[in-house]
C-alpha cells in the first residue's frame, strides 16, 4: 500500500513537471540525465535526477531504448568453409593512424584455405582504386587468362559499395562464357546477361 502524497508533493511536481515538458519539447531525444542536468546546472533548480527520473517515467516522457541494433548471438547461417586453394577469398578493410600521417587505410584479401596475402594495398585515403588493386595484384599470377577481363570489375564493385568482408567464390570471377571475352555491361554478376551467338 503506498502512502498518498501531501498537496505541496504534488504542487512542487507540477512545477517541475512543466519545465521538463517544455524541455522535452525542444529536445525529445533527451533523457533523464540530460534533463536533470539542464533543470540544475543551467536553470539553476535544485532537484534530485530520482524525482526527475520518476516524473518522467509516470507521465511517459522517458526515451525508449532501440535494442533492435544490437548485434545477433545466434548463428544465422554456417560460415563457408574453403575446401581447397583459391575456392574462397575474403576481404578486409582498416585504418591505421600512424603519427603525423594521419589514419592510413589497409585492403587486404586472404586466401580462406591458406590464409595467404593474395593482395594489399595502402593508402592515404580510402578510394575504390585501392579496393580493387588487392585483386590485380596477385589474379594475373593466380588466374593468368583472367587478366583479360576487366578485373573483374562487376564483381569487386558490389565489394566497393560499402561491404567491408566479403568471402565470395572464385569461380564468380570467371563467366561461364569463357575468358577471352570483355564482361557484358551490368551493375552486379547477377543480372549479367549470357551473351548469345
């Protein structure tokens, strides 16, 4: 059984309850810190953060918690597993800040069987060209026919748009087609069309 509050409780609360209401007017993203921390250091109100937390709380300005980006605990789905060399390739990207210099940007593509540098690059800023020099550096050794190809250029480009690990098939580099032919214009290998005789 809770015990009833006296009128000047509640008078007190109403007057403070107004000047949370218009702070959270101009400020909805706010919580009960920020606004405690208005009401005592800039106005200069001397309350507790508990009775602003619970004023808030019972009159529903409190912020709700977004829990939905949180990172997963369970295992969607298996990792691919390399089964022999060159079956999968992965891709990293980091920054390193090295004194005055500045942050340094880091590609390195791996092997996923040998856990072999297949191909790296450094550099100052973080440009799409240093994305796919790592796959030009090693692919005409690894795949000397493939060079013809405009390295691979449809494939690496869903990499550079914004995917910072992308283990992929090999076999995805090469078109059923053949080798000797230029890639067919399209935005991603799925919607590239098989060129006809």
């Amino acid at each position: 059984m809770k015990r009833k509050k006296s009128l000047s409780v509640i008078e007190k609360n109403r007057s403070v309850l107004s000047l949370i209401e218009s702070i959270k007017t101009e400020h909805p993203f706010w919580g009960y810190r920020r606004c405690w921390a208005y009401l005592y250091y800039r106005q200069g109100l001397m309350v507790n953060k508990k009775r602003i937390y619970r004023l808030m709380k019972e009159n529903g300005l409190l912020v709700t918690k977004v829990n939905r980006y949180k990172a997963k605990r369970k295992i969607s789905r298996p990792k691919p597993k390399a089964s022999y060399s060159n079956h999968i390739w992965g891709t990293d990207m980091t920054k390193i800040k090295i004194g005055a210099w500045g942050f340094n940007y880091l590609v390195i593509v791996l092997d996923w069987y040998s856990k072999e540098i297949i191909g790296y690059s450094l550099s100052l800023q973080s440009k799409s060209k240093d994305c796919r020099k790592p796959y030009t550096m090693q692919s005409r050794s690894v795949f000397p026919k493939a060079s013809k190809i405009a390295s691979q250029a449809r494939f690496i480009w869903s990499l550079i748009m914004g995917v910072n690990r992308l283990p992929f098939p090999i076999c995805k580099l090469v078109p059923p087609w053949g080798l000797n032919r230029s890639l067919p214009v399209g935005p991603t290998p799925k919607e590239m069309p098989i060129p006809k005789e």
